[in-house]
C-alpha cells in the first residue's frame, strides 16, 4: 500500500483547524486517513469539488476542505457546524455550499455564516438531510428521510404518501436535471420523475420498470439518461426514448450488485461505489474493479467518488479513509507492467490463454477470480511452441488475475474471460 504523509502545522483560523503541508509529486495512489492526515475519521461520506478545484469531505466526524496543499477541518466544536455527521454537500449557483446532516437538518455556509434549516425552525419535514439539489430558478431541494421538501425564500413545500404518488417518504437522492424535472430515488420505494408541480412518473418493482425499489444515487450521461445505483441490482440508465440499459451480475460482468453511489465524467466513463468489491470503472464495454485485494485499496467498502478539475480521482471508504487516484500515472504503471517480464493472449480470451515472451523460470501458474479465490494451479507448467497454454474455456465470463512463479518471486497480470 502507497501511503503519503504530511506533516501537519496546526494554526487556529476563523474558528477552523487549519493545516498546510508541502505538495510534493505523488504517485498513482494516495490513502489520506486519520494517521497519516488531519482528517478525524475514516468515514467518507460524500466528495464534492468547488470552482476552486478544492475537495469538500463530508465524513461522520466533521468537514474537511482540502486544497491539495491545505486542509481546513470544521466541527460542531470549532465552527456554526450544528452536526459532525455530513451526509452531502452541494453549491447554489451563488456559490455557497450546502450540506446535508444526519441530525441536524440542511446548513448553508457563505464561508462565514452558516445558517441553519431544521425540523425545529423551518419547514424541513426532517432532520435527516441525504441529498440537495439547485432548480434552475436557484431554489433548493432536499431528500429528507421523511418526505421531499423545497424553499423559494419564502414558502416552503412538502411531498409524502399523503399528497403525492410516492410509496416510500425515505428519499435518498435527489438530482435536477436540464429541463428542470426533478429525480428522486427512494430507500424501497422505487425512483420518481417529478415536474415540481402535479405530474409524476414512477419506476418500481412493482411494476416491472425497475429491478430494485432502492435507488441510492443519480448521474447524467451527456445525452440526459440518469444512470441510477442500486445496492441490490447493479446499476440501470433510463432515458426518455431508448429501452432501459441494466447491468447486474445475471446479465454483464459487473462484478458485484451492490452498488450505492455513481458518477459519470466528461469522457462518459462510470465510476460506481460498491459495498464488497470496491470501485468500479465502467467505459461501457468493460467492468475494471480496484479493490484490496488487486490494488492499493484500503477498503472494499466505498461510499462516493468525485473527479476534481485536473482529472484526479477521489474516492471515499467506510473504514479505509479518502483516496486519491491519478489514472493517467495508473495507466503507465498498467502499461509498464503489461510488458515487464511476460505477455498473455488472446485478452479477452474464451477457451485458452497463452503466455509468451516470458523471462523467467516459471515454477507455477495460478488463477484467481474477482472474489480472490483460487480456480486454476499448473505446477511446473509445460511449453508448447514457445508458448505455455492454460484452460480458461470452463471458466464463467469475468475478469481474472493471472499470477505465474518464479525463484525470484512472481507476478500478475489480469484479463477477462468472455463465452
């Protein structure tokens, strides 16, 4: 594991702990965590980048605001912060960035003053913020866990099971899209395209046009399709014309269904957050996954992803803490390793593999699935041709690791096995 350390120089600023450190180069992969950085917990809840390409980290204990060089640390303790527990953040088109809490309600923050929407002081139906969205008219909206509500400045309004078709009122995101409808996803009561006034579409399960009643996070793809996470069914975009696009581990080779959070990128690349495999790119053809166990992953376990104005990667863990991701420095380090000491083909493969150009004295070759476990060992493995052949045609379509042996240790390479 590439771990970076900072040394930190504490100084009290505007009631924030604020710290600065050296920016010196850094390598493909990069753990923050709260050893080795300011930052006071491994939780990472949601990532955020502002115009200033600085990354707001909502954790369970606290914001942290990171520069690339400096970090800004708010609590209740040393802040307007009511709540240490931040759920999402989000900037009105005035710039003034917005969190949502776990106990608190909605805080809006102008960088000095930070004002506060409860249950108890406002028309918020709930405490329990997980999403905020911007209209195009500049007002918020909020997916509370009791109801979606929306403010003007002046009047408030509440949609529940009361006055409206939801089936659920636990709203888990909320995104607005370019013809300012709003899109809700629901903790089991399937997703929602809302007008903001009278008309609503719904997709359930219920009704055969979702796969899962729970829709934890929304993107948008250039062409408008809202790509949507569901931790139980993989993901699925839907789009106003074209049939519906699922991938789920009976139908793709996403590599786990349990998906909570998406993001889409300028280049229209995927980034999915997953409970048990890490995270996973998807450039729509291939599912690559980076894990504990195939990279420098702290934690399989991740909660959100973000991409900041240099095309640098952010990732946020349950356990593991924050991860920067250079995938350009990734794709060197891929490519160097693709031609280091052997080469193996055809990749993608159905029946066999080969393994040619090696330079080593091969002792042993091993086989090892997504999940990490063993499905092929070849001892002292016969050449044939110049080549060494390994069976992959019983194999279930998926990406793999390739590990050969040597008396000067061994080595990985991964491909992907199709029918």
């Amino acid at each position: 594991m590439i771990l970076l350390f900072r040394r930190m120089l504490p100084v009290l600023l505007a009631g924030s702990i604020f710290f600065n450190s050296s920016a010196p180069a850094q390598p493909a992969w990069t753990i923050y965590n709260n050893v080795n950085s300011p930052l006071l917990i491994n939780t990472i809840r949601c990532i955020t980048i502002d115009s200033q390409n600085r990354k707001w980290i909502g954790t369970d204990w606290g914001l942290a605001i990171y520069d690339d060089v400096n970090w800004t640390i708010d609590t209740i303790g040393n802040s307007g912060l009511p709540d240490n527990n931040i759920r999402c953040i989000t900037f009105d088109p005035s710039g003034n960035a917005w969190l949502g809490t776990f106990n608190s309600g909605a805080v809006k923050y102008d960088g000095t003053t930070w004002t506060i929407y409860s249950s108890s002081n406002s028309g918020l139906p709930n405490d329990f913020v997980k999403g905020i969205a911007f209209d195009t008219a500049g007002n918020p909206w909020f997916a509370t866990a009791d109801g979606l509500a929306t403010y003007d400045g002046s009047i408030w309004k509440v949609w529940n099971m009361s006055n409206s078709p939801l089936l659920s009122t636990n709203i888990a995101c909320i995104a607005v899209g370019s013809n300012d409808m709003k899109y809700l996803g629901t903790f089991n009561g399937g997703f929602y395209n809302f007008d903001g006034d009278t008309t609503w579409q719904a997709f359930s399960h219920i009704d055969n046009t979702l796969p899962d009643n729970t829709v934890l996070s929304i993107a948008f793809d250039s062409v408008g399709s809202r790509w949507l996470a569901m931790p139980a069914q993989g993901i699925i975009a839907l789009d106003d014309v074209a049939p519906p696009q699922w991938s789920s581990t009976t139908n793709s080779l996403i590599p786990t269904d349990a998906i909570v959070h998406i993001m889409v990128d300028s280049l229209q690349k995927k980034y999915l957050c997953s409970q048990d495999e890490g995270f996973i790119i998807y450039d729509g053809t291939f599912f690559t996954k980076y894990n504990s166990f195939n990279s420098p992953m702290p934690d399989d376990y991740t909660l959100c992803t973000a991409k900041d104005h240099n095309g640098i990667l952010w990732v946020g863990t349950y356990n593991g803490g924050l991860v920067r991701v250079d995938e350009l420095l990734l794709a060197v380090e891929n490519a160097a390793e693709e031609i280091s000491s052997f080469t193996i083909y055809p990749n993608p493969a159905s029946k066999q593999l080969a393994i040619s150009n090696w330079q080593l004295a091969m002792n042993k070759i091993e086989v090892y699935d997504f999940n990490g476990r063993q499905v092929i060992i070849q001892e002292h493995p016969e050449k044939h041709s110049q080549q060494i052949i390994v069976d992959v045609s019983f194999l279930s379509p998926g990406i793999y690791f390739l590990r050969i042996f040597s008396d000067s240790g061994s080595e990985t390479r991964k491909f992907v096995k199709v029918q």
